[in-house]
C-alpha cells in the first residue's frame, strides 16, 4: 500500500495505490527508485525529480513492463476415482497501457505529495 504523509500522517483523502510487488518493482525500476525495498517513504525533496522520471517514462516510446513468462502447474490430490486438476499460475508482464495506468496513479500520488509537502510510504 503506497500512501501520502507515510504510516504516521497519513490523510483521510489522499490518493493510495495498491500494487502487487511484482507491480511495484517495475514500476520503480521504470522511474529510478531502488526496486528492493519492502517498505520504505520518500521524502518531499525527492518528489520534483521523481515527477519528472514519471513524465520520460509516460512519454517513452517504450513502456512494457517485461516479464518472462513464467506458467507453474501445481498439481493435485489424486483420488481413486479420478484425478483432480491442480492451479496453473501464469505471470506475463504487463502491457504499455497497463504500464501507462500505473505510471498515472503514481503521478497523481506524486503531485498530492508534492502540494501538500507530505512524504510517501509504502509497506
């Protein structure tokens, strides 16, 4: 959870964002923040160049976030009477306009920040 003012200010109308690690990793890789962090806040004087990594990446020709597909077949119980199918998990990537929606949501986060002279935390 991505959220304006940090875990200890935190504002009751601010913009949050929720992404999948997976999600969060390719989006701070796109815009230059160390994608290893768990958790962490960025401070207000970060945000300007933050923003601007977020507008070249907006404006890039190139947005795809790649992924190697990965396909996991797990398999199941087997019965006496008959096999039961298991869970196939597939991760794919994410296409530029599901690329581009991130990079929007964090903008606005980005700009709320910005405004209102607030960090960012994520955990």
């Amino acid at each position: 959870m991505y959220t304006v003012g940090g875990r200890s200010r935190q504002r009751r109308n601010a913009p949050t964002i929720n992404w999948s690690n997976t999600n969060a990793r390719a989006i701070f890789t796109l815009v230059g923040i160390p994608p290893d962090d768990l958790f962490g806040e960025l401070h207000p004087s970060v945000i300007p160049d933050l923003l601007r990594s977020v507008i070249g990446a907006l404006n890039s020709r190139v947005r795809r976030v790649p992924l190697d597909r990965v396909q996991v077949d797990v398999p199941a119980s087997v019965s006496n009477t008959a096999e039961a199918k298991g869970a196939r998990f597939i991760a794919s990537g994410n296409t530029d306009e599901q690329t581009v929606r991130r990079l929007q949501a964090f903008q606005d986060l980005l700009v709320y920040a910005q405004k209102h002279n607030l960090p960012i935390g994520w955990s």
